[in-house]
C-alpha cells in the first residue's frame, strides 16, 4: 500500500511554494547590510592586548598573599547585646532584658578581654631583598605576618614601617633570598580609559587577577586620606585585594589597592587604587627611616569658597583661609594669623585647603620656606620655618566640655537679629582664647535672622567680621556697613564655637538691616 504517492520532483515544489494554489507564502524581503549605512567600527590601537596571559605570568611571581594574626580586645557584654538586638520586639523580651541589667547593676563589670584575630590582604615585592608593599589596615596591630608565594611557599615578615595617614605599608620576609620583584610606574600619565590589571587574594583565594580601565583619578575620599588622589579603577576588587598591585601593559605598578565603593561589600566596578608616585615616596621613607616625617605648620584651614571669595572682594575663590593658629606652633612663630588666606607655597599655587595640606606635608622638617598669604585684602609674603607633623596634631586642638553662658540680662541688641555681650575672662578660658582676645558672645538668635542658616548658635563667639575683631555691637556695624560701602553684600564671620574656629559667611540681603 503506497501513501501519499509525491514524487521527489513533486515534494521539492511543494516546499518551495512554486505554483501551488492556495497555499500562503512567505517571501520577506533579505536585509542586506550594503543597503544601510556602515556601523560604527574602530580599528584597535596598535598593541592592545588579545589577551593579558603573558603580562600576568610574568608579574604573578611577585605578588604576594598576606595573612595576619593580630589580637583584639573584646567586651562580652557588647557581643551579648549584639546578639540579644535580634530578638528585640519580642513578647516578653523588654522584661527579660530590663531584669538582666538589674543584675548586672548588682555584679561586677566584665573585665576588658581579648582573642585572636586573622585577617589576609594582599601584597608585592619591591626590591630582590624581600621587601613587600602593603595596606597599613592590613597588617595594624598584627603580632605575627606570614606571605604565601605564587608557588606556595610561607614565609614569615616582619614589619617594616607604617603611614596611616595614606594607608601604606611596608613588611620584609625573614628568610634571606633573592625575590622576584615589580617596580613602580611614575614617569607615564595614565589616562582614563587605559588598561589596568589587578593581582590579588581576594577572599582568601589567592592568585586572583581582574582587569578593567582606569575609570578616573583624583579621586578624594575624604576621612583620614588628606594626602591621597586616588585611582578610581573598574577591575574587579574585592575584600583581601587590599595591598595589592594594579599594573599597567607593560608589568609596572601604577596603583595600590586599598579601598572599594559598594552598598554590597562585593566588588560593584568601583575601586580605589594610591597612585605609584605617592607610594614611591612613602615606601622610600618607610624603608629609610621606619615612619613618614612630614612638614606642619599648626593651623586648622577651610577651603575659600565662592562666598567667601565674594566677601573679601576676590575675583575666583582659591586658596585656604586660616581658620585657627596653635599655640607654639611654627606658623604661631612665623606670624601668619587667623584670617590670612594661603595663595601659594614656594611659589606653587594652592587651590584649596587640600592642596595646602599636601604642600605642606611634603616639606621637611625644619626647612624654611616662603608663604604668600592675602591680609587684609593685600597679597603678603612670610617666611615660615616648617616643623614635624605629630603623631596626631588633632590632639593638640582640645575640645571644650563647657559651654559658656549666653543667657544674660547685659546682652545687647545688635544686627543680623541676634543679641550679644562682651567676652569675660572666664569665658575666653574656656574656649581657649587668648586673654585680650576680642570677640562677641552670641545670646538669643530671632527666628528670622539670617545666622540661623550657618553654624553661629547661643553660645558662640563671633571674634571678627570682615576681618576686623569684634569688642562691641558698634564693632559689628562698623563691619556691616564697610562691607555695603564697598557694594557686597555678604558679610564674612569668624566663628568661635567650644574651641574650634570656621569662617561663615552670612547674606546682607536677608538682614533687616538698612
């Protein structure tokens, strides 16, 4: 029995659709990519890499995990609270924690504990004699330092020096030998969106290495990094890349690992990097003396912003403005005072208080140096002879635990809606003045008076306006009207409050004054 009775021929025609009636045939219409224009093509730059294989067999030799075993002191009743927040809400749980501090008020204080602690990071060889570059977070407090080699070999460090203040340290292997070793890049800019490849132990894995571009530089972050620019780099960093390198294409290091951006914990492209000529620097003076001298003058600076340019009759805000002098302090001797605004150093211009700060740092200690300032609206030159930055310089400026009292029945009303009165030689004590210094005591504040909007409350001391000190109302008029007269109208206030000192600036235009 024979079905379907199509011949070869016949079924070749039918799929093709050729003559056969009633049948629906779909012929769409062939794109053809000469019809429409070209896409965007570029041809790749002469030695852009097909791969980065050769580039990391060679510098993984130098590239180092380390572990760290430091101790920590612990506080069992914080880690009992810790535990105890995740049954918060609970029925009953209010009265069983209410009875529990009852019978801690009754026994004695847990005494301070402490328990070992591990931590890992990463790190490379500097020089053939073992020395290795690290994180100062990776290795702080460390009791004992152990790297682990490409080829697996532990190795026992020892620490070298440490720069918290650009998070940079140096550790060297105890075991004598000749080590492979990388070298820093600082004589080629980078630019953004040149290749970078990061080597690292992130997570423990060990022999990791990510590549991305250099996303931007310059980067500040703030908090305890004021000598730092960092590079912003896309290659994957994660926890335990800290210390590593980040290499350009031809096996130099142009960064240091140290931090990442992430609301996750996990890498999100986004990673911190301290650019090779400041590591230079610091691992060069960590190997040489152990620590990082830097210069310090002994004063708090504020950025000029563009107010406070207004203010003093400045046509671009730049510079720093000396908010606070220390006592002894080197920029005390030399004669700079509150209110000078640092325009340059030796010659090189300052943009901002960050600029100041980094200048400054890279002076040596007890070298004279030349500071042009702008006083009293006039650029002047003043030799300042630099001292040695303290461990901690943020010590020397205490803070006050007393707040004087404003509430006074002398109080005078004065403009800008606040009332004020003379300062006391209590109150110039307390908030460590000196004891002539001028200034006005700031009482009640009126609900409409434009110092409201800054940092100025009951209790803080105004010590000048428009750079001329304060020892009475008709001081404060004297300065308010100088400054209309001149056609500003804002009004630049150096601002006492415990003992700390900022410049504000307040708008003339929303006084009630005439």
């Amino acid at each position: 029995m024979k079905a379907f009775g199509f011949s070869k021929q016949a079924l070749i025609a039918a799929l093709a659709g050729a003559g056969v009636t009633g049948a629906i045939v779909y012929a769409p219409q062939t794109f053809q990519q000469a019809d429409a224009k070209q896409p965007i093509t570029i041809q790749p730059p002469m030695g852009a890499p097909m791969s980065f294989a050769d580039l990391i067999e060679e510098v993984s030799p130098a590239v180092v995990s380390v572990n760290v075993v430091s101790e920590r002191e612990i506080n069992g009743m914080n880690d009992m609270e810790e535990f105890f927040e995740r049954f918060r809400g609970l029925p009953g749980f209010d009265d069983y924690m209410r009875e529990r501090e009852q019978e801690g008020e009754q026994g004695e204080e847990d005494a301070p504990r402490t328990r070992e602690a591990r931590s890992l990071g990463s790190g490379f060889f500097i020089s053939d004699q073992g020395y290795i570059v690290t994180n100062n977070h990776v290795i702080d407090g460390a009791t004992e330092i152990e790297v682990v080699l490409e080829d697996g070999r532990e190795l026992e460090a020892s620490l070298v020096g440490t720069d918290p203040q650009t998070d940079l340290a140096v550790i060297k292997v105890t075991q004598p030998g000749a080590y492979p070793y990388v070298e820093f890049e600082s004589d080629t800019e980078l630019r953004r969106g040149d290749w970078v490849v990061a080597l690292g132990n992130p997570f423990g894995l060990g022999g990791t290495a990510t590549a991305g571009i250099l996303s931007a530089d310059g980067r500040e972050l703030g908090g305890d990094s004021p000598y730092t620019d960092f590079l912003q780099i896309d290659a994957a960093i994660n926890r335990g890349n800290s210390g590593g390198p980040t290499f350009d294409l031809q096996g130099r290091v142009v960064g240091v690992n140290t931090a990442i951006f992430s609301p996750t914990g996990g890498s999100v492209g986004i990673g911190f990097a301290i650019p090779a000529p400041l590591a230079i620097d610091v691992t060069n003076a960590l190997i040489k003396d152990g620590k990082v001298s830097r210069g310090w003058l002994g004063v708090t600076i504020q950025d000029v912003t563009e107010d406070m340019a207004e203010a003093q009759g400045l046509k671009e805000a730049r510079g720093a403005i000396i908010a606070d002098v220390n006592d002894q302090s080197p920029a005390k001797k030399a004669g700079l005072r509150r209110g000078d605004v640092i325009l340059s150093v030796n010659g090189k211009d300052a943009t901002d208080a960050t600029s100041v700060t980094r200048m400054v740092g890279g002076l040596l200690a007890g070298s004279k140096n030349d500071f042009m300032v702008l006083r009293d609206g006039k650029p002047t030159r003043i030799n300042v002879t630099v001292g040695e930055r303290p461990a901690d310089p943020n010590a020397l400026i205490a803070s006050s635990s007393t707040t004087p009292n404003s509430e006074n029945s002398e109080a005078e009303e004065g403009p800008l809606g606040v009332s004020l009165l003379p300062l006391d030689s209590a109150t110039r004590s307390s908030m460590g003045l000196e004891p002539d210094e001028a200034g006005l005591l700031v009482g009640a504040i009126d609900n409409d008076s434009p110092l409201r909007e800054t940092i100025v409350r009951p209790g803080s001391v105004i010590l000048s306006a428009g750079g001329a000190p304060l020892s009475s109302v008709a001081d404060l008029e004297a300065a308010i009207e100088d400054v209309k007269s001149k056609g500003r109208d804002k009004l630049l206030l150096a601002v006492r409050n415990g003992q700390r000192t900022l410049f504000v600036t307040v708008s003339l235009e929303d006084s009630s004054e005439d």
